[in-house]
C-alpha cells in the first residue's frame, strides 16, 4: 500500500470534519476536537416539578358528587323503603406534582448539544368526610375517604444552545426538546368505614384503575448552569409543556367489595363505557338523574426542575 504523505492525511481529515458539520448544521470547529479537556457529555439527575392543567380532571371529574341509594328497615313494622342520599367529597385540584429523572447531553459544538433523557410525573389528591349512609337497613355514621393518584412516564429528545456564558464560571441557554408519553396511569379509590354497635368498623372498598399511552409533547424552555468544577455544575431549568393531542384513558377496571346484603349502591365518580374507557359523573341532581361525559387529558403546563451535571 502506498503510504500517503502526513500533510495529505490532515488535510483529507479536515475535509471530512467540515464535511460532516455542513450535514448536521452546526459548525464543528477543528480546535474543538485538538483540546483533550474539552468535555463531550455529561449526565444529569434531575428533580422537579410539573403543573399540568388537566382541566377536565381537576375540574370535572375531581368535583363530581356521590349519588348513593340504600335501604331503610323499620324494625317496628319490619317494612322497608329507598333512602337516596348524596355526598358531596371533592377532591383538591392537582396543582403540582414531582418530577424526577436522568438526562444526558452530547456536544454537538461550542453552543449547540443533543439531549436525550427520560422522567416520571406523579400527583396525588385525597379527601375525606364524615356522614351517615344506609348500611345492611340502619342510616350507620360513616366515614368517606377518597382518593385520586395520576403518574406518566416519558422520554425525549431535544437541543439546548448556549445564549450566554462566561467559559468554565455559567452558561445560559435556551432548549426544546419533543417528548414522548408512554404511559399515563390514574388511580381512584373510594374507602368507607361504616361504625356499628360496640365500637366495631366494617370498611367497604370501590377501586378504579385505568391506562394510556401514546401522547406526543412539545417542550420549549431556558435555564442555566453554574460550574463549581470543570466536571460538576448545578442546573435550574423553566419550561412551558404543550401537548400536541388528549387521550382518553381506557383499559379500565372498577372493583368493589360491596356485598348484597349491604343493600347499598352508588354513582360512583367515574363509569365505564362500552369501550372500556373511563367517563366523570358531569350532573346529579339525584341517584336516577346522572349523566357521564367523556374523560380527556392532556398536561399542559409549566414545569421546573433542578439538576446536577457531570461532565465527562
């Protein structure tokens, strides 16, 4: 093999570089690959928030009443008769929940980097009341929890660019990145605890629990690091969620242990339909009188989160 001359090799390495940074976009400076300081990625824990607004969640579906009918039994006459009764239980709105995951960022150049990373969300509202309900013929004191826990799991893909820094001290950047939702989880249980006579507790419990997947986002944000070393910095990160469609959450079961002779029924908050999907108790003016709506999300909404970067 003809060996070629060492000037000749730098220059087809040259070529080749600036040839591969006209198809990415970005300019890839030679200097950039000659110093063997230079960081190339880092991998970032991140903890955070996000306010998602799901308005039909927070606002529809959590504020749904409790129609109930149950059977009274005079012991007198040992006749019998409907009581409807309705519990008013509203769950708080899911303002905010915890965001936590791990990112890891590729140098494209001096300003621009590939980010690639993967987080879980989680909210949680509860609520409880203290009432009477028909119970097994006699109107018992009960107790009436309820609860309500919504989680998603996500990746993403992105690009962050450098707006402002000051080399080894900060940098301030700007970031978008396209995000893929592949699994929403929502949880409703219902816990009652009826009081009998002599102290004793007998609890009834209604379980709800239903699936989606398949929702794309779009993230657009700014944030900033500050560089205690050359290897290790410290993130704040802001940014806007906008969710590119809703889903309907399906998949759905609804379990209860209510048993026959309880002689008890409920609207409950949430129904299923013929596709298994999952619908909200919109009105009820009475236990006949109910009527359900369709169950859709999506999670708008500002996030923030802080993170630790390591560079290596």
């Amino acid at each position: 093999m003809t060996n070629l001359p060492a000037g000749f090799r730098k220059r087809s390495v040259f070529v080749f570089v600036r040839r591969v940074s006209l198809i990415l976009g970005v300019s890839l400076p030679l200097a950039a690959y000659a110093d063997s300081e230079q960081k190339r990625w880092s991998v970032s824990p991140i903890l955070g928030v996000h306010s998602p607004r799901m308005k039909l969640l927070n606002e529809g579906e959590f504020r749904s009443p409790l129609p109930g009918r149950g059977r009274i039994i005079f012991e007198d006459s040992g006749e019998n008769t409907n009581y409807d009764f309705v519990i008013d239980n509203r769950l708080p709105a899911i303002k905010y929940g915890t965001e936590a995951g791990i990112e890891f960022k590729l140098l494209l150049d001096p300003r621009y980097s590939l980010i690639l990373g993967a987080s879980g969300w989680e909210g949680v509202s509860t609520s409880a009341v203290q009432t009477e309900i028909p119970f097994q013929g006699s109107l018992t004191p009960a107790g009436y929890e309820r609860s309500g826990s919504i989680s998603y799991f996500q990746y993403y893909l992105g690009v962050q660019r450098i707006l402002m820094q000051k080399p080894r001290k900060y940098d301030i950047y700007g970031r978008i990145t396209l995000n893929e939702v592949l699994d929403v989880d929502y949880k409703e249980n219902m816990v009652f605890a009826f009081q009998g006579s002599g102290g004793d507790t007998f609890k009834r419990i209604i379980e709800m629990e239903s699936q989606a997947t398949g929702l794309l986002m779009l993230n657009l944000g700014a944030g900033g690091e500050y560089f205690l070393r050359s290897w290790i910095s410290l993130g704040v990160d802001l940014g806007y969620t906008l969710s590119a469609d809703r889903v309907r959450l399906g998949n759905a079961t609804l379990k209860s242990d209510i048993q026959e002779e309880d002689n008890l029924n409920f609207r409950t908050p949430v129904q299923l339909d013929a596709n298994n999907e999952l619908t909200y108790l919109a009105e009820a003016s009475s236990f006949d009188d109910a009527s359900y709506r369709k169950l859709e999300l999506g999670f708008d909404g500002w996030r923030a989160s802080f993170r630790v970067n390591f560079y290596f």
